[in-house]
C-alpha cells in the first residue's frame, strides 16, 4: 500500500519537474524572428550574430529601426540580427556554444585578436571559403587591403573579410605641449636626444610654473606598444617582425633592440622616464596628461577629444600639439603601424546564401551608403543627424548617441577615410590631420599573415618571457647584457621553429 | 569587581575604535565610487576625485533612470531573485533535513554525491547543451534551474539542522508530529539566522550572476540588471575610438560606470538590514517547546 | 535467503523514512539532472576538442594537456606560487572573520553594530576590476600609504613593483575585501548559541574571553570545522582576477598563479581543453585534501562533512 504509494508520488514529481523544465516564462518574446540563428532556408535571409549592447530608444531594437528598414529596402536583403554580449570574450564564448550545438550563423565578426580562432576553425571546415567568389563584388573587393587579406588564408584559400576601423590603420602619435616649449625656449624636438632634452627640462624647470617640482618627463605604462616611438627610433616595434636580408625576422631579438633597450634604461636610470611606469595602467597613463603634469607623451590619434581635451578643460592654455616621432641614432623613427583590419567578417560553412551576403557587403562598402549611417538619410539625415553650417558639418550630438546602434550596423568600412566625418566629430580636434599623421609614422608589422602554429603553440610564453626581461632590463634589474640570454632563450622556447615559419611563408608570399 | 567592571569597559572601547576603524577602511572604496557617479568626468579623469564629488552632476544617474531597459532588467533581476532564492531554499531545506538525520540510509552516499559535485563538472558547453535538450533555453528558467542547490549551502544548513538536539526530535515524534511538521514548526524556527544567512546568499547569488544570462538567454527583454549594467560599460569603453557613437557619452562615460556599480550595489546593502534583523540571539529553545 | 531479507529491510526503511527520502527526491534530481548528466564534459581536457567538431567528433589525445602542463617551465613557478598565496590566505585570512563576528557580537549599541557589519560586507560587491584598481592607487607613489610615508620622511615605495611585498597585497587586500562577507556565516552561528549557556558561566564567576573560549568558539566549531574543509577543497583555485588586475612583469616570478597561466595560454586554440585538464588537476587535488581534512577531523572528534 505504502510502496504503491510512494511510487506514484515520485513519478509526480519526476512529472512537475519535467513539466516545470518546459514551460518557459516572461517575457519570452516568441514572435519576433532571429533570435535563434540557424542556417536560413530563404534565400534572400541573412542571420547576422554581432557584438551588441546598445541601448535603443522606446519601440526600436536592432531589427525594427529606420536603418535597418532602409537597408533592407536597399539590398534587398532581409537581415535579421542575434544581438550578441557586448564584451569581446562573451561574444567568443557565445560563438564556440552555438558551433558546440550545431546552431551557426550564416553571418559573425570576428575581433581581430580572434585571429587564430577563425583560423583554427576554417582548418576544421566551419567557414566558408571565399576566394573566387569575392571577385564579382567590386566595392568589397575595394574595400580591403590587399595585405589584409594575408591575415585571413590559409593553404590559398580565403576565409573571411578584413574589415578597417574607421580611423583606418592610424594608432598613435607623439604629442607635445607647445606651451611649455614656449616658456623653457625650447624648439620642438626631431631627434632622439632633443627629445631627451626637452623631457629633462620639462621634469626640473617647471614649465608649469607653480613652484613644485610636480612635472613629468617621459611616461610611459605597463604595455609597451604604447611608448613605441622610442622603439621606433631605432627601427623596432616589440612583438613585431621586420624585414632582414630578404627575411622576416622577429624585431625582439635584434640587435637594434638591444640599443634601444640599452637606451631606454639609460632614460630611466637618469629619472627621464616616469619610475612608476611598470605599474600603471592605460586610465593613470592618461590622468597625468589630463592634469598637467606631462607634457609630452605618445597617444592614440583620437586623443584630442579625451586626455588632451580634458587638458584643456583643466588648463585653458594648454596647446597640444601633435610632432613626428623621434629620429634615432641610425636615422629611424616612427610608432607602431596597426594592421589593416580591426576585424573579420566571417561566414559560416553551412550558409546557403552567400550571394545575399556578399551583396549586402558590397553594398555596404560604398563610402555613400556607409554616409547613410553615420550621417543619417532622408528625415534622420540632414538637420536631425547634422546640420549644415558654412560648407562644414557638424553632427547633432544629442541625435548621434540616442541612434548610435546604426553604426553596428555597419559592416563594412570603405578604405577611403571619412574624413567629413572626422569634421564632424569637432573640427577643432582636427582628427583627418591625426590620422593622416599616425600612419605616415606607423611602422607595420612585417609578418602580415594568420598565427602559424608554432606560435599558436608558443607565443603567449614568448610574449612573457619578452615583457619580463625587456621591464626587467629597462628598470635595471637585469643588465642590458642579459638580452642575449634572452635571445637564446627566446630562440630554445620555439622561437627557432616561428622564425622557420614566418621564414616560409614570407618566401612563399614572395 | 571595580577592576573587572573598568577592564571590561577599556575592552568595549578598544573594540569598537578597532570596528569602526575597519569599517571606515571598508567604507573608502564606496564612497569613492559613489563620488566619482557624482563627479564631472574631467575631474574623474584628472584623479582628482577621492570620497566626495568634485563637479557634482546628475548626469549619470539621468541617463541610467530614463532608460526604459534599465527598469525592465531590474524587474527581471527581482522576478529571478525571488523566484529563483524561493526554489533554493525550498530545495536546501528538504535535503539538509532529511540528510541531517544521522540514521538515513544512503545519507553518506547522498553526501558523498553532493560534495562531489563541488569539485567536479561538465564546463559550460555540456551544460549549455543540457538547456537546449530541455527546451530551457532564452527562459528564466535557465538563470534558475542550473543553481537550483547549492552545495556548500546544503552542507552548512545540514549542519545547522545536526545542532538541534535530538531530544526535541523525539518529544515532536512522541506528540506525532510527522516530518514535515518537524521540519516547518521545529527546525526553521530555531534555525532562523542560518536561514536568513543562506537566503542572502542565494539571493546575491542570482543577484550578482551574469555569466549564465549572457550565454543562455538571446532575448533582449530578458536580461538581468547585471547584464544590462555590464553591457552598458563595456560598450563606453570599447567605444574610445570614433568607430561609434561616444561623443557626448565621452562626458560621462567614467561616472556612468560608477553609477552603474552603486545601482548594482545599493539593493544588496538595502536588504541586509532585513537579515540582521534574525540574527536573534538564543533563539527560543525553550519557547518553542509549546 | 540473504535477498529476501535485504529487500525485507529495505521495505522496512522505506516505510519509516519514505517522507525523508520523498524530501530528497527534487534536490538529489537537481544534481543528476544539472550536475551528473553534464559530467560528461570532463572528457574534453583529453581531447583537442573544438566546438565546431563536439566531442564526438574531437580527437582523443590522453594525457596531452596535464604532459604539457607538467612539463612546462612554468610549471613549478606557478605551482608553488598558487600554493603559497593559498596557504598565507588561509592562516591570515581564515580566522579573521571569525575575530570579526566575535568582535561585532560584542558590541551593545544597536545602530553601531548593524551599520558596522553593513560597512564591511559591503566590499564583497565589487570586483577585483573596482577594487584593484583601487588597491593599486592607494599603493601608487601618490597614493595614501607613500603620502604617509613621505609625512614620516622616507622615500615613496613602488609596493607593487616589489617581489617582496607582492604577495602580502594580494593577502591584505583579500582580507580586506571578503572577510566582511565572510563573517556573515560566523555571526549566524554565534547568534544559535543558547544563552542560557553564558549566564550559567557568568554566574560562575566567568569573564568575557572565558565566555569566548569556552562556550562561544566550541558551539561554532562545526561550523568553523566545515567552512575550513570546504575551503581546502578550492585551495589550488585563486581566480584569476585579483591577481590578474594587480601584478605585473616586474612580479611574475612570485605573482604568477595557475589562473592567470591558464588566463594567457589559453587564449589560443584548444582552450577548452588545456584549461579543463588544468581545472581537473585543481579540482582533484581539492578532493583528496577534503577527504583527508574530513577523515582527520572525525578522527578528532570533531564531526566532519558527512
């Protein structure tokens, strides 16, 4: 009697608890299309998952608002979005799950420090190979940089679309406060030792006037790229290759290195250099412009409207302005070149619709239509996006944050700079000059190809081992001797065996 | 008895200048964060902001409080909170009873099930498959079902529910209570501060956790206020370059982040003072022998 | 014969028990259904597994992973460095919630005590992104702590730069951070205590750290005992977070844990697999010491987890 009983209770439960498992609850909005990307049967349907977390205004989301309306009147492509996280890594995660159950895209972009993944996953067959089929598409085609394209082949075959960043490739410049080189008499620097100089006098002759010795010479932070320029004077970007002798070879284990290391330590043992470089992060990096203490330091070429206007706010007479990088001893200057992309467009193996896709691509590289985002169309356009005020545009800031998903709309970027757009972000921050100056300086990373698989394997060791003994001998914890050790161990932990590779496929490219 | 009385008193004080030091210690980085939610971003950015707003604006918080996902994902927190602390509890209180009687059968495999699970699992993948089997996924129920009981929990209610004496037990039994009355009249009762402790801890818990939000749920009117909050720095601050819309989102892009920590924080710090309230002391062993 | 009376014997417990087990039956489907169905992914630290593949159809590689990571430099740097600041966690750290309950338990004035113990749980809430970066400005050469040191006339220290002092901040400032939170639990079980118990020992003439000692910490050792065990079985897992806001190449040498190993090697391919075996490695070395902290505290006398 019991037993039967206790039986039929738990098959109850078991029951609820199944029940319970399927009904699902508030808020599932169940009729809207999309949400669950799965390859599209429709031919003219392309299921997109992106990087989201915009905010919309009442009624809108990333499938229902005017741009996305209007552009698929205009392709005839109906796009539908998964809105994706907003962090890189989660939408990566997000990504690997929906490869796990078997529920791919047709459509994703990749970040570009993905780079490895999407190659990784192109050997296994989950994207789609495009060479050959690119060719029809003109303004696509248009759009990339031929060396772009090295980043996304593997065995001859193509296997995404580099996509630029609408500051093209330009990263960083050298800026300096001509008001305090005004006050110490002093020209602006071109060479390694003038900068020197102008960094010494900066720290002890008070240039901004107020008694303490509370100025800076040269700052730097934890992430050494971004003080390239004093790499860059002697021909070498760390974590970069250059070309030796007909041959890529890493720029960390030259020689050329070595003196700029050599160099730099130098800077630190005579206090030039900020001494709390190796603990501070990017944010205090940029406090010490945004309150006066430094006066000269390396920054992203949009800095004018962040650390160098905050400057500004702070102190009315602050006048930035941007100067070439240093020249050093062997005549060489420059900072770090970005790569021709920021990321890939990749599509899945599975997609039936490539034609929509690639259409919707094209589309989207022709510098008008991009317009049609950035700057509005028909009534979102002109005095609601931007006005008009003597021959220049200025944009309607109110406008271009409450709509500022459309820009996520944007797939592509063409390879003509925007530069109304750089206008019309403030004419004042002068960003077309920044840009154009940025790249002039920047010196690319000769190796322009997909990890290969040793450094797949060993570069992250590499990359600490280089972090270590570079902060090490520049601080003078290790001596500047130490960088042959160095040398050696980098070459015995599978340096040897990239340099064979990257050796290669140089010849190869050749 | 003067001298125990005046020792006694030099040992409250020292004690409480000790307290009140940690607490302040504590409190350094609250208000700090709070500042800088009050702050203008040019005095954030030019480190000038410590525990009280230079610049005070409003700005931040305007922009938060208007809008309309903002109310939506805090109401789906509170619906995921509540529901999800009410199953918790319901669960950890069944088990940690039962297996907190020492005679069970099949207790220490139970146990030894349980603790097992702490160290092992399948990941995220196997996990996020299992959803999908179950139709689970985009519902509130993938937030809820995943962490239905925590084991840690478990093992300390169990403990708790092991203190009581048995004697109490057995005169319930004798007065022929079943195990259900035991449990609801006896047991909760006289376990109210360890269980106002783990109903906090399971509601932080839901409170707090995004990860699960992120990877299973694609609706947008779904996500939880962490998501939401989350979404809305990270977006600010992969936007430092002009691919995007910060332009006058510069100005607040530091103290929106702030602002979004104290919204996240305020609620936990509210709803302590309603778990303080059962850490009664000694509660009625004799009162409930009714 | 030996069936019959077994299943005899189980009818006899069903029936007496059948409400305990019917108590056990969602909770312990919970765990089968959300915790040992799962289970299976535990077979992806011996694969080269890719999500593109699943796991059927990832290959099979044994020991790989857990080869690698033995095998690497890094390895011993990483280990002991994981063990270490474990162990200082957990001499330093452990008990400091417990002095805090017992402190807060003294306290007679209402509003002190309930603004005290919101104050200090409160840290708990922000991350390690919030509160790192809070640590290392107060620790900055214009930081509180050097500001102070300058007042006193001495030269301004780059804490974090420094191999000395590194893993004391990671220690201090966890301490910091989490015993408010963690001191939740104690006040609980100090608040079970009968206090029938204090008032017998105050009338034989008993003072307060008497109180303490001998009635006090002997109700709360189980719990005490638990939270402990429970806390060897993570002792391998830091988190990456804390340790990954706060160090920086002049201190990996004693900075660098597990976590953060894992964190930059696996951002590459296979990094299911390589963090899972790693994670496997943490976990079991976690259940060995729970079953050894657990068999010693029983023999002691002292309960354990089961």
């Amino acid at each position: 009697m019991k037993k039967r009983t206790l039986i039929s209770i738990l098959l109850t439960a078991v029951l609820a608890v199944s029940a319970l498992a399927g009904c699902s609850s508030k808020g599932g909005d169940k009729a809207e299309n999309g949400k669950n990307a799965s390859p599209s049967s429709d031919q003219t349907t392309v299921k997109a998952f992106i990087m989201g977390g915009a905010t919309f205004p009442d009624g809108e989301d990333i499938n229902h608002n005017p741009w996305m309306t209007m552009l698929r009147e205009e392709t005839g492509v109906d796009l539908q979005i998964q809105y994706g996280p907003a962090a890189a890594d989660e939408y990566m995660n997000k990504l690997n799950l929906m490869l796990a159950s078997g529920d791919i895209p047709d459509l994703f972009i990749i970040p570009s420090a993905n780079q490895s993944w999407l190659m990784d996953n192109a050997k296994l067959g989950a994207i789609m190979r495009l060479d050959g089929k690119l060719d029809a598409y003109a303004n696509l085609m248009n759009a990339v940089y031929p060396e772009a394209w090295d980043a996304v082949t593997y065995n001859g075959g193509i296997y995404g679309v580099p996509v630029l960043a609408d500051g093209n490739s330009a990263t960083d410049n050298v800026y300096i406060r001509k008001d305090w080189l005004d006050k110490l008499k002093l020209d602006v620097p071109k060479t390694l030792d003038e900068f020197v100089k102008v960094a010494k006098a900066f720290k002890e002759q008070d240039p901004d006037g107020n008694g303490k010795a509370d100025t800076l010479g040269l700052i730097a932070y934890d992430n050494m790229l971004a003080w390239s320029s004093l790499f860059g004077a002697f021909g070498v970007i760390p974590g970069y290759w250059v070309e030796k002798n007909g041959t890529l070879v890493p720029a960390d284990i030259q020689p050329e290195m070595k003196d700029a290391l050599a160099y730099i330590h130098q800077l630190f043992a005579d206090k030039v250099l900020d001494n709390e470089w190796p603990i501070t992060k990017k944010a205090a990096y940029e406090e010490k412009v945004a309150n006066g203490k430094a006066g000269l330091y390396e920054g992203s070429w949009a800095a004018a409207r962040s650390e160098i206007q905050t400057s500004r706010q702070n102190d009315p007479k602050a006048d930035w302005i941007a100067i070439a990088p240093p020249v050093g001893p062997g005549g060489k200057q420059g900072v770090f070149g970005g790569p021709k992309y920021k990321s890939i467009i990749a599509i899945s193996s599975k997609a039936k619709n490539v034609d929509a896709i690639l259409k919707l691509l094209d589309w989207q590289a022709v510098p008008e239509n991009r317009d049609k985002f950035v700057f509005g169309f028909g009534q979102y356009g002109e005095n609601f996006m931007y006005t008009k005020k003597d021959g220049s545009i200025e944009l309607n800031f109110d406008n271009h944050n409450k709509y500022g998903y459309r820009q996520q709309l944007m797939f592509m970027q063409p390879k003509e700079l925007n530069e109304q757009k750089m206008e019309a972000l403030g004419p004042q921050f002068k960003l077309n000059d920044m840009i154009k100056l940025s790249i002039q300086y920047g010196i690319p990373n000769a190796f322009t190809g997909a990890p290969t698989p040793s450094m797949v394997e060993n570069q992250s060791a590499l990359d600490k081992l280089r972090q270590e003994t570079f902060t090490k001998i520049i601080i003078g914890e290790l001596p500047v001797s130490a960088f042959d050790d160095f040398v050696a161990s980098y070459k015995a932990k599978g340096g040897d065996k990239i340099m064979k590779e990257v050796a290669d496929w140089y010849a190869e490219k050749k | 008895m003067r001298s125990a009385a005046l020792s006694d008193r030099i040992g409250h004080a020292a004690n409480l200048i000790l307290l009140a030091m940690m607490g302040l210690v504590a409190l350094f980085p609250f208000l700090h964060v709070l500042s800088q939610s009050l702050s203008s971003h040019t005095a954030i950015v030019s480190g000038r902001v410590t525990v009280y707003p230079v610049g005070l604006q409003l700005e931040a918080y305007h922009q938060l409080l208007q809008d309309r996902a903002f109310y939506r994902s805090f109401g789906v927190a509170i619906v995921r909170t509540v529901l999800g602390t009410a199953i918790n509890m319901t669960l950890t209180c069944l088990m940690a009873y039962s297996l907190s009687r020492k005679h069970l059968k099949g207790r220490g495999l139970i146990m030894n099930m349980v603790i097992f699970t702490m160290i092992f699992n399948g990941g995220m993948i196997p996990t996020f498959l299992l959803l999908k089997q179950l139709h689970l996924l985009d519902t509130l129920w993938s937030l809820i079902l995943p962490s239905a009981v925590s084991a840690f929990n478990l093992i300390l209610l169990k403990n708790f529910f092991q203190s009581i004496p048995e004697s109490l037990v057995e005169s319930a039994r004798i007065d022929g209570a079943g195990h259900g009355v035991i449990l609801w009249r006896l047991f909760i009762p006289l376990s109210l501060p360890a269980m106002a402790t783990l109903t906090l801890f399971y509601a932080v818990m839901h409170w707090n956790t995004y990860f699960d939000a992120v990877m299973y749920i694609n609706n947008p009117k779904l996500l939880p206020l962490q998501v939401y909050l989350r979404n809305v720095i990270v977006l600010n601050d992969s936007n430092m370059n002009v691919t995007d819309f910060s332009g006058a989102t510069l100005i607040s892009r530091e103290s929106l982040k702030a602002a979004t920590i104290i919204a996240s924080v305020v609620p936990m710090i509210a709803v302590y003072p309603f778990v303080q309230h059962y850490f009664v002391k000694g509660v009625m062993l004799g009162a409930v022998k009714e | 014969m030996k069936r019959g009376v077994f299943v005899k014997g189980l009818e006899k417990t069903l029936r007496a028990d059948w409400m305990l087990y019917l108590f056990l039956v969602p909770g312990v489907a919970y765990f089968i259904i959300f915790k040992y169905l799962p289970m299976y992914g535990v077979v992806i630290a011996f694969q080269d597994y890719s999500p593109f593949l699943g796991i059927s159809g990832s290959e099979f590689v044994g020991w790989k992973h857990f080869a690698r990571f033995f095998t690497d430099d890094e390895f011993a740097t990483v280990f002991r460095n994981t063990l270490l600041i474990s162990l200082y966690k957990l001499v330093f750290g452990f008990p400091v919630p417990i002095l805090l309950a017992l402190m807060l338990n003294e306290v007679r004035i209402g509003w002190f005590k309930k603004t005290t113990q919101t104050l200090l749980y409160i840290p708990h809430f922000f991350s390690w992104v919030i509160f790192g970066g809070i640590v290392i400005q107060v620790l900055s050469s214009t930081g509180i702590v050097n500001s102070v040191l300058q007042l006193f006339g001495m030269e301004p220290v780059l804490f974090l730069a420094q191999k000395e002092y590194f893993r004391s901040i990671i220690v201090i400032s966890d301490i910091v951070k989490e015993s408010g939170w963690a001191s939740i639990i104690y006040l609980a079980a100090i608040a079970g205590v009968d206090p029938a118990l204090y008032e017998a020992a105050r009338m034989d003439g008993a003072k307060k750290r008497h109180e303490i000692w001998h009635i006090t910490l002997p109700c709360i050792s189980s719990t005490i005992m638990i939270l402990l065990i429970l806390r060897l079985g993570s002792i391998l897992e830091l988190g990456v977070q804390q340790v990954f806001m706060l160090y920086n190449p002049l201190v990996y040498e004693v900075g660098d844990i597990i976590d953060t190993y894992v964190y930059r090697v696996g951002l590459t391919e296979q990094k299911y697999s390589f963090a899972t075996a790693v994670g496997l490695f943490q976990s079991v070395v976690g259940l060995i010491l729970i079953y050894l902290a657990n068999g010693l505290a029983k023999r002691f006398g002292k309960g354990g987890l089961w």
